[in-house]
C-alpha cells in the first residue's frame, strides 16, 4: 500500500511539472481527481479483515473482527431431555390441596408458639380456617367454579417443613384415622372457610406444649385430597404476613376458666404430584412439581480460541398448551450444570416474555464449553417453580414449525493463534 501510494504521489509531482511549463492545467485537475479516487479505493481495501495470508501477521491479542453463529442457519447438535425433580414449596404464598385428572396436591400446615399453660385443660372445640386466595388449576374458568374436597390426618414423623418434597415422605408419613374433613366450592378471593378438627388431637398438641415427652408429638396435619375434588385449589400460606394466613381457634376450659385461644404461627407447604401432557414438537416447564428442560449443545463449530461477546438462547412459548395464570411472572430460568448429573448449577440467566419468546443472554457458560470446559448442559426452568402449578410449553427442536425452534446465537470475536 505505501508502494503504491509513493509510485502515485510521484507521477503526480512530475505531472504537476509538466502541465504547469506547458499551460495544460486541466490536464493536471483531472489526473489529480483520478489521484484521490484511486487513492480512496486503495484505502478502503486496505481497511478490509485480514486475509488468510495476512491474519498471520495480526499480534494474538487482536481479535479479526465479529463472526456470527446462527442455528437457524448454521448446524447444531442438540440433545434434550425432560427431567422431573420435587422442589420444596415452603415458601409459596399458596397451599394447594386438591386433585383433577392425574394431579394432586397434599397440603401440610404445622402450628407452633402453642402455651404450655394448658395441660390437663378440656378442648371444647377447634377450628382450623383457611383463606381462599383464588388460585386454581387448571386456570380455565370452569375450573375456578370446581369443586374440592380432603380429609384431614396427622402428619405422623418429625418432618423439616422448610426441606420436605414428595420423593421424601411415605405412607407412613401420615396417620389414617380423619381428625377432619371438608367439601365446598370457594370462589372468591379471601373467602373462609371453617373446618372442625378432632379435640381430642387439640388436647395433644396441647400436652405436648407443656411435655415434650409426652407420648403424642406436634408434627402437623396434612389435607389429603379425596374422590370429592375435581380441581386444585390455593389457600393463603403460612408466608403471607397477615391475617390471612392459616389460623386455629382453639376454646379450653381449666380449672372452670374458659379461653379461646388462636394460633397463627404456622409453617405450611404442599406436595404436588402429576403427568405432564405429551404433544409432539413441545417440551414443558411445571413448577410445584418442578417439570424441567435438559439441554446439551454441542458447541464446536465456534472456535476454541473465539471471544464470546453475546450468547442467546431463544424459545418460543405454545400459548395453546401453556396454562399460566395472573399470579404468575411469565419468566424463565437458565442454570449452566457443573455435575453429570445436573443436580448442582451455577449462574442464572432469566428472561422475560416478549412477543411470545424468550431470549436467555449466557455469555459465560457458552464461553468455558466452547474452551473446553465440562458441558454438563443447560437446565431451563420455571419462575414459579417454587411457588404454583402453572405450566409453561415452548416449542421444541423438532417442532413442525422450523421458526418456532429453540434458536441459538452467538456472536464471536475469532481470535489469531499463537
């Protein structure tokens, strides 16, 4: 380049000279027009990527510019996998109790700060009451109008209600003699409902206050749902800071003195059970449950020594087979896996609806696979899945729609070796 630039620059002084002793300045104004035009292409060549030949020659701490990879276009294997894992749902503001189809949920309510003040005393009734918080599943309308029904037993072992899931507990969990029961329709947002218990089980817990040798322990009551539900409904948790959460009025006589007391400090969580549906092209996210999606992609077609600058991920979601309701944040959750098993993760990536997709940036992850780090693969999962039933579908990698796939695009920086 700055051969050619010297070799012009001195055609043109020559020029220059020769049509300024012979009076041809037009001459000069055009060969001089054709200098610049010249010079501007040579240029703008020169500001190009490097050549195969010249990218040698580029110091390895330069990058050759913005590559782009697109598995819409480019080719990528993917595998992928449903996997079904029980979460512990402590902290959900809702207690689901119900079944409808292959569902069902369990919930487990446990009263604490009992007064050790009332041993010996006679219980003349107990009531426990439950506030509706308007969530059920499935989320149609039909179903909001359902009907639920359950028993109530004790909760038979000494059980971690901030660690329990379904896959932790057995039928020797629960007692089989019905301390209570209830069947009704609640439908409006923070509609009571009353349930009586067993005195006789009230009188334990409050002998158990004042001995904890007592031979009854306090370990809680499940609402076991019966043949009478045709759907799941929410009741407000032991999470919720107001006096909507569950209570116990409890009325005891001692010593011919006559209290009514109520007990509000309560843990509470569900254990939900259940099939997701299958349809073809759809994988599906489920909390409650914790329906999850596995993928693997094998990432080689982005050089090792590439600089990631962005990583997406883009689902699109199946609006017909999704069942979300307005408690929930339409949101979901990437976990890079750090185990074969993809018990333990690292990162979070989430996204948010827009249009219909979800795009999940992870420049981190795609970054050590593509170094060689270990691809244990990619979880995605719900938002809610601590906290609801809601189901999300999204289009999978052989849905018959080729635009509604899973996408993935990656922006790269290829980088000179060594």
């Amino acid at each position: 380049m700055l051969i050619i630039y010297w070799k012009l620059s001195n055609l043109l002084r020559k020029m220059k000279l020769i049509t300024h002793n012979t009076g041809y300045k037009y001459i000069y104004f055009v060969f001089t027009t054709l200098f610049i035009v010249l010079l501007s292409l040579f240029t703008q060549g020169c500001a190009d990527e490097p050549t195969s030949l010249g990218i040698q020659f580029v110091p390895p701490s330069e990058t050759t510019g913005v590559k782009v990879f697109d598995s819409y276009v480019d080719s990528i294997d993917v595998t992928y996998s449903s996997v079904k894992r029980f979460i512990n749902t402590s902290n959900s503001f809702d207690l689901i109790v119900g079944q409808s189809g292959t569902y069902n949920s369990k919930g487990l309510i446990k009263f604490n700060g009992i007064s050790s003040d009332y041993d010996s005393a006679t219980v003349t009734s107990a009531v426990l009451k439950l506030r509706y918080r308007n969530y059920y599943y499935p989320v149609t309308f039909e179903d909001s109008l359902g009907q639920i029904g359950f028993d109530v037993y004790t909760v038979s072992q000494n059980i971690s209600y901030s660690a329990v899931t379904l896959d932790s507990i057995n039928t020797n969990s629960f007692g089989n003699i019905p301390q209570g029961t209830y069947t009704g329709s609640p439908t409006a947002d923070s509609q009571e409902i009353n349930i009586d218990l067993s005195t006789s089980l009230v009188k334990d817990w409050l002998e158990y206050a004042a001995d904890t040798n007592y031979s009854a322990k306090n370990y809680g009551i499940v609402l076991s749902p019966n043949s009478s539900s045709n759907v799941l409904k929410g009741f407000y948790s032991g999470k919720v800071e107001t006096d909507l959460k569950p209570s116990l009025q409890i009325i005891v006589t001692k010593n011919n003195d006559t209290d009514t007391l109520v007990l509000n400090t309560t843990e509470t969580v569900f254990l939900a059970n259940g099939d997701i549906p299958i349809v073809p092209g759809v994988f599906f996210l489920q909390g409650g449950i914790n329906y999850i999606e596995l993928f693997k992609f094998v990432t080689n077609a982005v050089p090792s020594t590439a600089t990631i600058n962005d990583a997406q991920l883009i689902l699109t979601i199946d609006q017909d087979n999704s069942l979300i309701s307005p408690q929930t944040q339409r949101k979901v959750i990437g976990l890079s896996a750090i185990d074969s098993g993809a018990l333990n993760t690292e990162g979070e990536f989430s996204a948010l609806e827009l249009n219909g997709k979800y795009s999940m940036r992870m420049i981190y992850p795609f970054q050590k696979w593509i170094q060689g780090g270990a691809n244990y693969g990619l979880l995605v999962v719900p938002s809610n899945r601590f906290l609801n039933l809601d189901l999300f579908a999204f289009h999978n990698i052989d849905s018959p729609d080729p635009n509604k796939r899973p996408r993935i695009i990656i922006r790269y920086s290829p980088r000179v070796i060594p």
